[in-house]
C-alpha cells in the first residue's frame, strides 16, 4: 500500500472515532485495509 494510500485510510478511521492515533500508528497494512474495509467499504449484501 503506497504511503498516500495508507495516510488516507488512516485519516478516515480516526475521524470516525473507531481508533485514536497511538493505535493506528502500531498497525500494519494489512490491518489497516482490513478495519478501513470493516467499516467503509460496501458489500453487494448490504443492499439485499
């Protein structure tokens, strides 16, 4: 994940309130992808 990337992610989930800074800033990428797709991206099962 480019540095850009990972920033905007990041910038989502602390204006959510779902991590604070000094949390975020021990995650790896991939965790990162994994909660910023837990809570924002949508599924093809959300609308049925």
């Amino acid at each position: 994940m480019s540095q850009v990337e990972r920033n905007s992610k990041l910038q989502k989930l602390i204006e959510q309130q779902k991590f604070n800074e000094k949390e975020i800033s021990w995650m790896t990428d991939s965790q990162i992808e994994y909660y910023h797709w837990l809570y924002f991206d949508d599924s093809v099962y959300d609308y049925m």
